[in-house]
C-alpha cells in the first residue's frame, strides 16, 4: 500500500528554517494514507509538556489571562484544573524534577533517569496497538526545544512500562527530518550518505533474525523484556522501509539547515542558562513543530510528544513579543531581574510569583509559552489533513498537555505540586471538550478516568491496591 501523491512537499520544506517556518499546509499538498483503509481512524496519542509552570491563582482567569491563546482551539480542548501531583514528591528533589517526572504517569518517580511508570502516550499505544503499529510507523516519537538537561525527566515525558524512556527526543531539526524521512534512496544519495547506508543496512539485516528469536517463547523472556524487544523490532521494520523503499512514499522534502540556537552539551553546560531572542526561540520551536506535524500528518507517527522548555528551564531572553499583531511584551530578563547568570533567568519569576503582585513578566512568558503550544494545535487541526471520519487529527488524538508545577516557590511542596495546569483534546470525542472544569482530583484519577472510562481499557495505574476515584467531568 503506498500513499497518493498530489504534489511534493519540496515545495514546503525548501529552504527550511526562513521562509517556511510558520508556512500553512496547503490542500494541494494533502497525501492520503491508506494504512486505514477499512475507514477505521488510527488510534493517537501525543504528550506536549511545557517547562516552568502555570500558577494555579493565574489559572482561575481562565481564557481571559495568560492561557488567552489557547481560546483559538478553546472548544477543541478540555481545560483541567486542580490537580495533584503531591505523589510525586520523592523528598530531596525540588517540584521541577519531581512535577516534571510525574507529568502523563502520576507515579513517583524511582530514580533521576527514569519515571515510575508509563506515561499515557505509552499506555494508550500498547494497549490499543497490542501486536505493534502498522509497518512503516515510527513506534515513538519525541522532539522538541529545551536547553536545561541535568536530569532527563526534565525534558523527556513519554515512558515505557517499566520506567525507563520510550525512546530519546529530537532536539535538531536535520535529525529529526532524518528520522522520519530517512536520508533518501540509494542512487540519489552523495557517495558518503550511500556509504553510511549501505553500513546501516549490513547491521540491520544481521540482527532480525536475532530479534525474532529473543521475542519468541524459545526465548524465555519475561513479558516487558519482550516489549522491549518488540519496539526495537518494530523501529528496525520502520527504518528499512523508510530507508529501503517498498512502503509509503510520502515525497521527502529538502532537508532543514543547520540550526541558529545552541544544542546538546553546549546548550546550557553549567546550568546558568542560555541568551535567546525570542524569534531565535520561536522559529526553532516552530520548525521543529512543523517537521513533527508533517510526521503526524503522513501517517509515520502516532505516539510520542513534544517538549516546549525543560522543566526548570533557565533561558535569559530579549526581544519583542507579538499576538494578534499587538505588542505583549519587550523581554530582557536579566535587565528586568537586576541580575545575570542563572539569577538573570525567566527561571527567576516564578520563584518571585505572588498572587497578590502583578507578576507582569511571568504573565507575559506563560502568554508566549500558550501561543506556541496553541501553534501545534493549530496544526493538528487542519481540516485539509481530516481523517476518514470528517474529524481532524487534534480531535480523533488524545493530546495531553501538562507542566511541571502549580507554584514555582519551593517552600511548600503541598502548593508547588497541586494544581498543576491540564488540558486534553477529545480522543475522537471520548472527553468533555470546550469547557474548562475543576477537578480537584489526584492526577492518577484523571489519568485512570481517560484510560479506563474514555477508552474503555482493562488497564490501572499506580498502586493496585489503590481504589480509582473516577472524575467524572473529564468524560463527554
């Protein structure tokens, strides 16, 4: 089965990183997937997280505060507030870790490299998806913009069964261009791109066999290490047919340039923070959204997420701050701070959070941070890219969005962990939409509500003999 191609999407990602940032996606440029097609519209589910926080006293605004982007996509969405995350609290570790960890799980985390079980993205994939994704879907994808990397739950949020991540996020955008869309066919490749291809498939074709066998009973493995060697199976099947050929041709695009912002260990190495302009910021985040999306829309990708900042993050930002052609805010932290360093942070105004303070330039941030998430939801909701049954891939996925904190002062971990900000799309019209509610519920409960009351699902988390308290506003 092979997609239909109307017209290239060269077109769309040439020059990648200028002019096509923020580029809509055009009809004509709509290639059906037939993966479904009986009808049936893939099961998705997608984790963005944003680093920082959103005080629980700013989220009673609702659309009429800082969360006033996200009104645009308002009656695709169910705005969560009042939950707990206080289980999350490990002693010893501060709520950016501990909120961020317990983000999409709800369990304690069991350690610094690893969460204390799987996430909803992850739950929602094995369980709807038993025997493994369609050949040729990438089995998890996680990217996304983040510079503060002491502790990967700060920036990772999808995770398997046992704790451990469901794969490494994308922070490049080559990288991830090359991950969903391989690096070409041999015959259009340059000789040291064929030459590290033909290297890889040597590799890949000596190890099937032993995949096979470790996954079958002669194996005599227990059912999560079979899991685990059924995801590195599936991203092997994935990855030829991608690379290989004899599967869908989604028309691969030109590959993105060479990225403005620092990456890797050379981001934020000490932990001081980083300097950024908001359109540096803005436009790296938005390709990366765009590659991701593009995923999404051409069937390769059906779980994963995307993290907009690390929990924590500490970036000292400068520049001007648009919405709706109105001027929100002129950043420049650390002259706003008095400080430099990890002191000249944004990081710094949610420690200083008061509620009864104007608390202006935390506003002006969560403001940004809303836009950008509502840019991917914008996205996803393109009716051009409709599944089989009318509805768009924001409203037959389950996106769950979440943050790391209710509170940014670290006095109170009662305060700092409750209230954590929520939002959720319907899940193919299994949840509330277009209606905030408060849950005053524990996160697990929520978490348990969707995955056993929504989906209909045999499946638990957290303790077993913990009794599940359903919240029943979160459900349509």
């Amino acid at each position: 089965m092979r997609y239909r191609n109307v017209m290239s999407r060269r077109a769309l990602l040439r020059g990648a990183g200028t002019i096509a940032i923020g580029m809509p996606f055009l009809s004509s440029m709509h290639s059906g997937s037939v993966w479904g097609a009986s009808g049936d519209v893939p099961e998705r589910a997608f984790n963005l997280f944003f680093g920082l926080g959103f005080p629980t006293p700013l989220q009673t605004e609702g659309f009429g505060g800082p969360m006033e982007p996200l009104a645009e996509v308002g009656d695709k969405m169910l705005v969560v507030r009042g939950v707990d995350h206080v289980r999350g609290d490990i002693g010893g570790a501060n709520a950016h870790y501990d909120g961020a960890t317990t983000s999409f799980n709800a369990i304690p985390s069991e350690g610094e490299v690893q969460a204390g079980g799987p996430s909803l993205d992850q739950i929602l994939r094995r369980q709807m998806y038993p025997e493994g994704l369609p050949t040729g879907v990438i089995p998890t994808l996680l990217a996304g913009t983040w510079f503060r990397r002491s502790r990967p739950g700060r920036y990772i949020h999808s995770w398997n069964e046992d704790g451990s991540p469901a794969d490494l996020p994308y922070e490049r955008a080559d990288e991830l261009f090359t991950r969903i869309f391989g690096e070409g066919k041999v015959g259009e490749l340059t000789p040291e791109q064929e030459r590290r291809l033909r290297y890889r498939r040597s590799i890949l074709d000596s190890v099937v066999g032993q995949y096979q066998h470790l996954k079958s009973d002669a194996s005599k493995l227990g059912t999560e290490s079979k899991a685990r060697i059924s995801d590195h199976l599936d991203n092997i099947r994935e990855h030829e047919l991608r690379v290989f050929g004899d599967g869908p041709d989604c028309s691969i695009p030109n590959e993105p340039g060479a990225s403005a912002v620092p990456h890797g260990a050379v981001a934020d190495p000490d932990g001081e923070g980083v300097d950024l302009t908001v359109a540096q910021l803005t436009t790296e985040w938005r390709l990366i959204a765009d590659l991701y999306v593009l995923g999404v829309q051409c069937d390769r990708v059906r779980f994963g997420g995307l993290t907009y900042q690390a929990a924590g993050e500490r970036i000292r930002l400068t520049g001007d701050y648009t919405y709706n052609g109105q001027l929100i805010n002129s950043f420049d932290d650390m002259s706003n701070l008095g400080a430099s360093g990890s002191s000249g942070c944004a990081h710094e105004y949610w420690h200083q959070f008061n509620e009864g303070a104007a608390n202006e330039q935390m506003r002006a941030h969560i403001h940004m941070t809303m836009n950008e998430i509502t840019y991917v939801l914008k996205a996803l909701d393109n009716p051009a890219y409709a599944d089989s049954n009318g509805g768009t891939i924001l409203e037959n996925s389950l996106v769950s969005i979440s943050t790391e904190s209710g509170d940014g002062r670290h006095n109170d971990v009662n305060r700092e962990l409750s209230g954590i900000f929520h939002a959720f799309s319907s899940g193919c019209g299994r949840l509330a939409t277009g209606s905030i509610i408060d849950a005053d519920a524990e996160g697990i409960d929520v978490y348990n509500t969707i995955v056993r009351e929504a989906y209909n699902l045999d499946y638990k988390i957290g303790p077993a003999e913990r009794a599940v308290q359903t919240v029943a506003g979160v459900l349509a």
